[in-house]
C-alpha cells in the first residue's frame, strides 16, 4: 500500500542571475517496508527532494507547487502542519555524524529532549525507552553510554545514534541522505544493515538518498534515478541496474567500476566525442618518453613516520604512529595502488614520497638515489621535476586568483626559466589538449570550472615538468562517478602513451582494480599485504583484506 | 565536457558581473557612504582648484573679517558659507585643507602598519615556529598598550631626538609612524590566521611540489588569497587612524597650527566654544564625524559582502 505520494512537487531556486528549477515535476511513491533509493549526481535535487517533503528548503528557495501525501493527509497544506509532522512522524538521518549531534549536551539528553517534545511521556519513561531505542540500534553497554557526550562515541557509533534519534518517537518515515558517506566501508555495511533490519522490523517506509550506486544495489528495493531536478527513471533495483531505459541511467551504470573484473576503459554513453585519441599525442613530441626497463623507480625502506601531539615534550607517549615500518617498491611504468580506510597512512606516504613530510626513519630512494637526505636544494629541484602529485579536492588545489595559463605555466617557467613566451603558450594549450580542455580555458579563472574540469587542469599541471611518477591521492573521490569514469580514462591514457609510472591512492577498492597493477593494502599505518591486482581480489591472503573485499558494496549483486 | 560557454569576460564584465558589484548596487548604505566619502576625497585632494581661499597664505586673509558666523545666521556674509575663524579664515576652505592633512595622515599610517603587520603575519603564519611565538606575543605586548598612549610616547621620544626647529617639518611622519605602529597587531593577527588556514591547502602543497621557493608562495600564492579579511579591517582601521590623528591634534601633539588638520581645528576652536562663536569648532567636528561614519560603514558592508559565513 502506498504510504508516502509525492505530486508534481516542484522547488525553485530564485537567483540573481536565473531560476533554478531544483526539482521539476517530481512523482515518488513509496510504500511500508520499503526502502526507495535515490540516486543522482551532485547537483541533481535528490537531496532537495528529500529536504522538500519536511520542507526545510533553505532560502532563496521554495516548494513552488506539488503536494506531499503521507497515509491519507496532505502534510503540506499549511506550515505549521509540516513542523509537526517532522520529527514525530518523519524521522531524518543526515550525512555527517560530526555535525548533527549537540556535542555539548549527552546523548542521554538528546534523545530524552526530543522524546518529550513529541510524545507525552514523563521523564522516566523517556529515559527508558532511549536505552531500549540504544540497544535497538546495536550500541553496547547502553546505560552507560547514555550518560556519554557524541565526541565519546567513534563515527559509526555516533550515526547509530542519530538513527536512534531519528527513530525515537516511532516516525513512519524515514528520510537518510547520504548516511554512510562519511564513513569507511567496514562501518558502512554495518550501518546500512541496521537500516534494512529496522526497516523490516518497524515496517518503515524509508527513502535512501545517495550517490553510490553500490549502495543501492545492496539496500533499495526500488531506485528512482534523478539528472538536474527531474525524475528519469524509477522502477525495482534490479531492473533499473540491469536493464536501463534511459540514456542516462545506462550511463551511470556504465560508469559504475565493477568490482568483479577488470575493464580496459569506462565506456562513456552520454558523451559523443569518444574518438578523440589523437589529443594526446600533441604533449608526446615535447616528451623525453622513458623506456620502461622493468626496474624499480621507488622504494620505500622501514619508513616510519609519527606526529607528535605534544607540542612540549618530545618523544612524548601521545606521538601518533601514522605510517610504521612500510616498504615496498614501485616499478617504471607501473600502476601501484596504495589502499585502506581513512587514518590508514596512505596519504602521509604520498606526502613523504613528494617531499611534503620528512620521515621520522627509514629512507625513500628514486632512481635509486636515496631523496630522504638530499640537502643541496638544486639537487632536491631535480627530483622535484620528476615526482608530480594530484590531489584529493579540485577545489583547494587551484590557487583561485591566479588565470589557468598561469597556474600552469608556474612550473614551466621555474624549472626552464628560459623559455619563451610563444613557445611557453604552445606548451600550455598543448598540455591543456593533452587533458582535453580547450585552448580558451587558458584565460578562464578556476571558479569558472567544475569539479572534473579542475582536476584536469590539475592533471595538466602535474604533467607540465614531464615527471615519471604521478602521485594520485584519491583524485576521483571528490567527483561523481562518471565524471570519475571520465578521470579515470584520461589517466589510463595518459599513463599509456608516457610510461607514467604512477602511484594511485584511494579507500575505492572498485576504482584500484580497474587503475593498478599491484596494489598494497595499508591498516593503521602498516602494510598488510602486497599482491597483484588480479591476486589480491581473488586470492586475498590477509584477514583485513579479506574483510575488506567481503564488506565493499557491490553493485553487481543485484545478479546473484 | 570541454565546452565553458564560449566567451572570455574582460576585467570591467568581470566586475559587472560579480557578487560584490551587485550587492554594492543593492545597498543604500554603501552607495550613499562611498558617495560621500568620494565627494570629501575630492573636495580635499583638489582643493585648491574648488576654494577661492588659501587659508594659509596670510596676505589673502584680513583681520577684519574675522569671526564671520555662518552665511544662513543674521551677521553671516554669502562669501564665506562656513563663516570665519579668528584670523579670518574661510572655515570650508580650512576644512577642506584640514582634511586633506588628516586623510593623508590616516591613509599612511595604516599603510604602514599594513605592510608591517601584514608582513610580520604571513611570514609567522607561514614559517612557524619560535618566529611566530616570538612575533605574535610581540603583538600581545603591543595590544597591552592603549594605542593612544603608545603615540603619545613615540611623540614624546621624537621630541626629545629631534630638535625644535625640525621638529614642526617632521611632525607628520612622526605622527604617521606614531598610529602605524599602535595598529599593525590586527594586521598581524589577521593575516596569520588568514596564513594559516591557506598554507594548509593543496594548492601551496602542488606549489611546493613543483620545487617553487617559499617567498613566491607567500607573495604569489598566499597573500592575494588573505587580502579579504586584511582589506576589511584596513578600511575601518582608516577611519581609527583618522580619529587618533585628530585626537591627537586635539592634545596638541600631532600636526602643528600652521598646518591644521581637523583635529588642530577642532582644538583651535574649542577656545572659541562658550564665547558664542560655536561654529569654529562646530563644523570641522561634525565634517570628522561625517568622514568617520562613512568610512566605517563602508567597511561594515565590506566584512559583511566579503566574509561568506555572514551570508544570508
């Protein structure tokens, strides 16, 4: 029976410039015991529609016209209807367990304030029922923990308090928007879990928004798939995964890296311009292409690496052990993938491979020179040129006041300062080719960009001294997955045609597969284990990789 | 994917077309005090092209025109709208040039503690250490000291280093060094926090990749990027440094009576106050309460449309 009806429910955003339409004509259902994912990429109103239905659209936007029917009353006829509605019959789960809990005030008195704004129980009634609600959630030792403040409970714990939250004045509805999105994947298959087990057991009707389509496979029954504020396609999970309709359904599922095979590239649906290989051949003239020699490029020997946390006492207990006795070593021409959750140390390596971080011990060699002691600046500036580095957030890693020409010619002009100015100009709309970005882009500033176009700009950099090593830290985990696809393709390719040794960090064990070559899986800043990519996914041989590959979302099994 | 729209803006379309023109637009209050606040600048810069009077060459004046009240009252003359002063001085063309000394004084002064302060931020922020613990309790000393009296006392020092004949020629860079000083710890503490939270992003870590020296990152990379929050405490430091000029004129140790700034005036005719000629002191206070207003305003739109936290 249907329980929830979205009508026509359309949101407007009035802007200086434009109206931006949201959500445009939207039509959900959503039924008891069922949990709907909503799935689309940023900017696609999935998170607007859910912020709709309790009609907490911040301003300047509004619900332009649509109703929202749960059971039989229309809960947006006036205001004040929805304020009562939400909380008490609708329950919500944010992203960030950081930030939606009071982290001055228990969880205990959370949990009892919320209670008794909606329900009229007295205060041991209250307190009863949050420890039963605690328990309920999977949270052990509950009357203790509930006299404890959110800052006292680790992430996972601290999303299972806000279900409980979310839950405490028995809603019918239950609204999560990207609930395990800031968590790794071990805490994520157990909070995801929950949701499918409450759903079952309070018979809820539950919309899942996200943008993993992992995540859904292994959650939704029914999945609704939403592009720029309008609904494309909704149906059962394993239809619309396995059998889309629309052009860009199809395509987000392509993009999707499968974890159980390895592709040669993302088949990208929606775009037309595929064929346009010869790109990148334009930088190839100006590279002194290596020969791969099948020898080793990098190695990291008993690398260690700790922050102290104690600004006055040195080698003081607190000093944190990021990375511990990691070696291990990387051939030219080679992918090398570096994997683990997040605090695993992956990056603080990257940081200490590129020169950012000293080591606290160990050494790193290149080339077979050990870059660890390099004194003599013009010595380190050799190896500099060599080892380039793409980070994480496109967004931070483009000096917003500099034009793109500039930030690119920045290394260019350092490392050669005397080049010319045509000759300079040449090299950057070549690069900037290379990257398939357009020569017009060179005058643009880094606002005028997206997400995927900055990170190709910051590729385009990286390649500007024509280094051998290619340091990529989690450089898709901030893109959306077919822009990811796109990333990923222009990497592969990039690698290809330049014998780019590269070093590519990530949590994404799917991403690494289709990326590495070999991949090493990193645990509290040791190294598990190292194998080649195909081994690591069908033989694992340590635990946690086991566990690893055992807990990731897997989008193909809506087959099994 | 490639395809940004096709045409590149020029600087002034920029301009147009950004949030910080459109909200200027939408804001009476920083139309109406960058309206004045023009209209004083221009008045003063080129006053002698708007003034039929030089207040300080003495054969213009005469004596018998002495303590004119405004031209609106029973005794005012058309010429002199303002009225007159004790020596016969027109009181808008001495406002004017007044001004022009106190706008001078105040512009240099916060320059001044600008570059210091502003240099002795970032390089803290950026470089760390015992540097930065030894520069900003500098600042914490400095800031436990009135500004106020911190320019008395350099006042007081240069008077007793510079001879007395020297003394009225050097009196402005005195007084300019005087409140630079006693402002740069905001400059200071500004910038270093401002350091701080840039130095920390990727952009500065590709910098440092790149094998880019850390002088450039700090000019090129990271002071354009602190310039916000330094250029909103700077406006409404403008206005303090114009009022501590005049407050410091008013005591009698800033710009000597040959050259009046608006304080000197304020000072001159408070002598005049309770003898009935109100209007010597009158105007150039209300012309200082005026500047000081606008200025301040302008610099509350401007935290407000630069800082995104404070965005409605």
């Amino acid at each position: 029976m249907t329980f929830l009806k979205i009508n026509n429910l359309s949101v407007d955003y009035q802007m200086r410039k434009e109206t931006i339409y949201a959500a445009k004509n939207v039509n959900i259902e959503v039924n008891k015991g069922e949990i709907l994912g909503l799935v689309g990429e940023s900017g696609s109103g999935k998170s607007t529609v859910g912020n709709a239905i309790i009609n907490l659209i911040d301003e300047p936007g509004k619900v332009s016209s649509g109703s929202v029917i749960l059971g039989d009353i229309n809960i947006h006829k006036n205001s004040e209807s929805i304020v009562r509605y939400r909380g008490n019959k609708i329950g919500l789960i944010f992203q960030d367990p950081q930030t939606s809990l009071n982290p001055i005030l228990t969880v205990g008195e959370q949990l009892i304030e919320t209670i008794q704004t909606h329900l009229k129980l007295s205060k041991e009634e209250a307190k009863n029922k949050s420890i039963n609600l605690l328990k309920e959630v999977g949270i052990k030792d509950a009357e203790t923990r509930f006299d404890n403040y959110p800052h006292q409970f680790s992430g996972g714990m601290r999303q299972r308090v806000v279900i409980s939250l979310a839950l405490c004045c028995e809603p019918e509805l239950l609204i999560a928007d990207e609930p395990t999105t800031a968590l790794d994947v071990s805490i994520q298959s157990q909070i995801l879990g929950l949701i499918k087990k409450l759903t079952k057991e309070r018979n809820l009707a539950v919309i899942l928004i996200t943008h993993d389509m992992g995540v859904i496979a292994e959650t939704a029954n029914r999945v609704a798939v939403m592009k720029n504020g309008n609904l494309v396609e909704i149906g059962e999970t394993r239809k619309i995964l396995n059998n889309p309709q629309e052009n860009y359904t199809k395509s987000l599922v392509s993009s999707v890296p499968p974890t159980n095979k390895k592709i040669s590239r993302f088949v990208i649906v929606e775009k037309e311009n595929n064929n346009k290989k010869e790109n990148n051949i334009k930088i190839l003239n100006r590279w002194t292409k290596k020969e791969i020699l099948n020898q080793e490029l990098v190695e990291l020997k008993n690398l260690n690496k700790s922050f102290d946390d104690n600004f006055f006492t040195e080698n003081s207990k607190n000093s944190v052990m990021a990375v511990n006795d990691v070696s291990f070593a990387i051939k030219e021409g080679e992918s090398f993938g570096l994997v683990g959750e997040s605090g695993s140390g992956k990056s603080t390596i990257a940081k200490m491979i590129v020169n950012l971080f000293k080591p606290t011990s160990g050494d790193i060699f290149f080339d077979n020179v050990c870059i660890t002691k390099i004194k003599q600046k013009s010595e380190l500036m050799k190896f500099r040129k060599q080892i380039q580095m793409i980070f994480q957030d496109p967004y931070s890693s483009l000096n917003g006041r500099l034009k793109v020409k500039d930030i690119i010619a920045e290394p260019i002009t350092l490392h050669n300062p005397s080049i010319s100015n045509i000759e300079l100009n040449n090299y950057i709309y070549d690069l900037l080719e290379s990257v398939e970005l357009n020569q017009k882009s060179a005058d643009r500033y880094p606002h005028e960009f997206s997400g995927g176009q900055r990170q190709r700009i910051s590729i385009a950099r990286a390649l500007a001294t024509q280094p051998r090593l290619l340091v990529c830290d989690e450089p898709t985990s901030a893109l959306d997955v077919s822009i990811q696809a796109q990333i990923l393709n222009l990497l592969k390719d990039l690698q290809e045609q330049l014998n780019l040794t590269i070093l590519f960090i990530s949590h994404d064990l799917p991403v690494v597969r289709q990326m590495c070559d070999r991949i090493g899986v990193l645990k509290d800043g040791r190294l598990c284990e190292v194998s080649g990519t195909e081994d690591l996914f069908l033989k694992p041989t340590h635990e946690y990789t086991k566990e690893l590959l055992h807990l990731m979302p897997k989008i193909e099994s809506i087959y099994n | 994917m490639l395809q940004v729209d096709n045409k590149t803006l020029s600087n002034w379309e920029r301009i147009k077309d950004s949030d910080i023109y459109h909200s200027f637009i939408k804001s009476p209050t920083a139309i109406v005090s960058s309206t004045i606040l023009f209209i004083i600048f221009f008045c003063s810069f080129f006053v002698e092209l708007i003034t039929p009077y030089n207040p300080f060459d003495p054969s213009s004046l005469s004596l018998m025109d002495a303590f004119t009240p405004p031209s609106w009252t029973e005794d005012g003359i058309a010429k002199f709208i303002l009225g007159t002063d004790g020596q016969g001085r027109d009181m808008l063309s001495t406002i004017l040039y007044g001004c022009r000394i106190s706008l001078i004084v105040g512009f240099s002064a916060i320059i001044f503690s600008l570059i210091l302060g502003v240099g002795l931020g970032l390089t803290a922020g950026f470089f760390g250490g015992k540097y930065e613990m030894i520069v900003m309790r500098l600042t914490d000393v400095q800031l436990t000291v009135p500004s106020i009296l911190m320019a008395l006392l350099v006042d007081g020092i240069a008077r007793g280093l510079i001879s007395r004949e020297m003394h009225d020629e050097m009196a402005i860079y005195v007084l300019i060094f005087a409140i630079g000083i006693s402002e740069w710890p905001q400059f200071a503490r500004v910038s270093r926090a401002a350091t701080l939270v840039e130095k920390n992003k990727d952009y500065v870590s590709a910098s440092t990749i790149i094998g880019v020296s850390n002088i450039i990152i700090m000019f090129k990379h990271i002071l354009p990027n602190i310039l916000r929050p330094v250029l909103v405490i700077g406006t409404i430091g403008l206005a303090l440094a114009i009022l501590a000029e005049s407050t410091l004129s008013f005591l009698g140790v800033g710009v000597p009576p040959t050259t009046p700034s608006l304080g000197t005036l304020i000072r001159l005719g408070n002598d005049f106050l309770f003898s009935g000629e109100w209007w010597i002191t009158f105007f150039p206070a209300i012309f200082l309460v005026i500047l000081a207003f606008s200025i301040n305003l302008l610099g509350d739109w401007m935290r407000d449309t630069l800082n995104p936290k404070l965005k409605k």
